[in-house]
C-alpha cells in the first residue's frame, strides 16, 4: 500500500524541512506502507521555493510544484491531489503544528473502513482570530454543505483513493475542499490528535482570506443562501404590507396621530438594503458562473521537481 502526503507550502521555508523528517520517521517505522511526499508552493515570497527543490533533488520519493501567483490553501491542495499516486492521501499543513507522528491513527481509521478521517483537536493552538474564523467555517459547512455536527473538520485530513479521484474531477476555478469530500462521501470519522503551539512565523489566513473561503463554500457547493435570500425577500414584503396595513387602521382609529416620518424611512432603508444585499448575492452567483465559463484556471504551475 502506497500512502501520499500532500503539503500546501507558504512562509514555510524554516518548517518544511522539520515536517518533512517527521513523516519520514513515522513512515519508516511503518514498514507496510510506502510513501511519497508532495509540495506545492503557493509562490510564497520567502525562499519556501528553492527548499523544496533541495529537498527534491536529494530525495527521490519526494515531489514538488510551484505556482506562478498565489491561489490559495484549496488550489494547492487540488494540485497536490492531482500529483499523488498513493491508496490513501493525507493532507498536513507545513508550519508544524499538525503532528506527522500521528498520521498512523489516521491510516488506523481508514483502515477501519472509513472513506475519509479528519483530525480532531481539543485544544487548539491557533490565534483567537484563526480560532473564530474556524468556528465561523465550522457553523457554515454544518448549515450550508448539510456536514453533521458532531463532525470536526480540520486540515489535516486522510482519504482513500475514489475519494481523490472524484475531488480531482472539479475543475473550476473556485476549489473547497471540505466540500468535495462532503459530496463525495457521509462514512467520515475523527481521530483525536495534538495540536502544536507555532514555533516560526505566524498564520498566513487573513481576514480577507477567510471570507474568499467563506463565499466559496457556500456559493461553489450549496444554493441555500438564494433559498434563504428568497425566505427573507417573503418575510419582509410581508411585514412591510402588515405595517401598511397598521399604518391605515391607526389612522382611522386615531386620525389625530400624525403618521411618522421616521417610521417610513425606516422601512425604505430596511427594504432597500434587503433588495441590495439579494441583488449583490445573485450577482455573486452569476460572476461565479462567468468566470468559470471563461475557463479561469484554478492555478498555474510554473515549475515541477521530481
């Protein structure tokens, strides 16, 4: 059996070597097991490229890609995906603080007969900040993508080979990852594992990077933000014909009582905002949809190694 590590590479020049004698030490205790490792540098600005082609050029088993821009943790991850070969793929981050050394519990589950196994942590050793935008991320995929609640999702994930082969399938430009194995499979578990305090660096997500993730989990895989829009659209016209109709009966009840004026531009502002927030959610679909049909790539590669 052939087991494929793929690592999204970025601000990682000092980790990855770390990372990298980590798996092979696990692995080598593993005799049953091959292995091959993948990096995908997602064109970080430090010297995270030219470590992975040392490591390629001293190491055989061990592969390496490198886009020309940045496109993110979910492309470099479809790219990563794309380039292994192994039974089961396990996807690590390359800052260290996902345990290589405990892959096996992973490996252990899937061979359990799980299609999928995300790693779960008690206690995370992420930044309030990064924290927030995973419980954010978490309460998204439960209520857009139908994931179960008691399910933890992390990035730090094995799954068996169909499972990548059907990920692999999506071609657009617009890549999630926790997505594609939601609609791939339900016979998904966790393992509880570590999770290490960051020695070096600091988190490469940003604000703007986690409301990109946010916008493509729930617009690429789910129309129930336009279902929603639509239960919101019926709620407010007919609060606003309940409020008219309040607004006559008063008048006629007590035809003395002035008919505020704050009262009716309350109900412009809320109406107006409600009809541009639907309209901005469609024109997010359909700019979606545009860039796909233009076939906008999900990333490009500048080198390979190995």
């Amino acid at each position: 059996m052939r087991v494929s590590y793929v690592i999204p590479c970025y601000r990682s020049e000092q980790t990855l070597p770390g990372v990298v004698k980590e798996i092979e030490e696990t692995m080598n205790a593993l005799a049953r097991y091959e292995y091959e490792i993948v990096l995908v540098n997602d064109c970080s600005p430090d010297g995270t490229a030219g470590a992975i082609k040392q490591m390629c050029e001293e190491k055989p088993f061990i592969h390496g890609i490198s886009f020309s821009r940045n496109f993110g943790q979910h492309a470099a991850l479809m790219a990563g995906l794309r380039a292994t070969t192994g039974d089961y793929v396990i996807c690590l981050d390359d800052d260290g603080q996902t345990p290589a050394s405990e892959a096996p519990r992973l490996l252990d589950k899937i061979e359990e007969g799980f299609d999928a196994v995300y790693a779960r942590y008690e206690h995370k050793q992420h930044s309030g900040f990064r924290n927030f935008g995973s419980k954010v991320n978490d309460l998204m995929t439960r209520v857009m993508l139908g994931k179960p609640k008691d399910l933890a999702v992390s990035s730090y994930f094995a799954v068996r080979r169909f499972i990548v082969e059907d990920m692999i399938r999506y071609e657009y430009s617009y890549p999630y990852v926790i997505g594609l194995v939601l609609r791939a499979t339900k016979n998904i578990t966790n393992v509880d594992v570590n999770h290490r305090e960051r020695e070096i660096g600091k988190s490469g997500y940003t604000l703007s990077k986690l409301l990109g993730l946010w916008f493509n989990g729930f617009t690429a895989f789910s129309i129930k933000p336009l279902r929603i829009a639509t239960c919101i659209g019926v709620v407010s016209a007919a609060g606003g014909f309940l409020y008219g109709i309040y607004t006559i009966v008063k008048k006629f009840v007590l035809p003395d009582v002035a008919v505020g004026f704050s009262a009716l531009m309350s109900a412009i502002v809320f109406f107006c905002g409600m009809i541009l927030l639907m309209l901005g959610l469609l024109g997010e679909y359909i700019g979606r949809m545009y860039i796909c049909m233009n076939n906008s790539p999900q990333y490009v590669i500048r080198d390979r190694w190995n």
